[in-house]
C-alpha cells in the first residue's frame, strides 16, 4: 500500500459509513411489488388508450369513405345540367362582373 492510500484508510476506517433505516428490508418487497402493480396498471390503461384510439381512426375512415362516395355520386350534375345552367345565364345576359358583384354583395 502507497503512503496516500494508507492516509485515506486512517481517515475513513475501514468500517461502512452508509447505514440503513430501521425495517428498510422487511417492507421493500411490499414497495416493490406496489410499484410493478401500478407500471402494469399504467401499461394496461395505455394498451386499451390505443387499441381505442386506433378503432376509433379506422371506423372514421370507414364512416368518410363512405360518405364521400355518397356524396359525390349526389353531387355529380350530368353534362346536360350544366348546358341548363349555361343556356339559363346566356339567356338572362348576365356577364362575369355582374356575378361576381352578386357574389361578392352575399358575403
């Protein structure tokens, strides 16, 4: 042993200077176990977060799928409406401006 190392032995002493509370080991098992319970609580409440989340995004996208092709199939005007619609604004000469002032006067 060097002079430095038999100095800190003579300092320290060889004995353990970290001590324990009393009982410490008799109620760390129970702590333990309380701490697993509550990571596994948490895990649990997590999975079903998800497994939720998740069939919830997959039935939205069912219900807008859906929808959607609903919705353009109602909304599709056959090429002969919109010779209608052009035939009705050629009839009443109404130019591109007086529409958009139309237009503009809703807002």
């Amino acid at each position: 042993m060097t002079d430095e190392e038999r100095t800190i032995c003579q300092k320290c002493s060889r004995e353990n200077p970290f001590r324990t509370p009393e009982g410490y080991f008799e109620i760390l098992p129970d702590r333990v176990m309380q701490r697993i319970h509550r990571h596994d609580m948490r895990r649990k409440a997590w999975r079903w977060a998800v497994a939720a989340a998740f069939i919830g995004c997959v039935a939205t996208a069912g219900i807008m799928s859906t929808m959607h092709d609903d919705t353009a199939a109602s909304l599709a005007l056959d090429i002969e409406d919109y010779q209608y619609i052009e035939d009705a604004i050629d009839y009443s000469m109404i130019d591109n401006m007086e529409i958009a002032s139309y237009l503009t006067e809703a807002e």
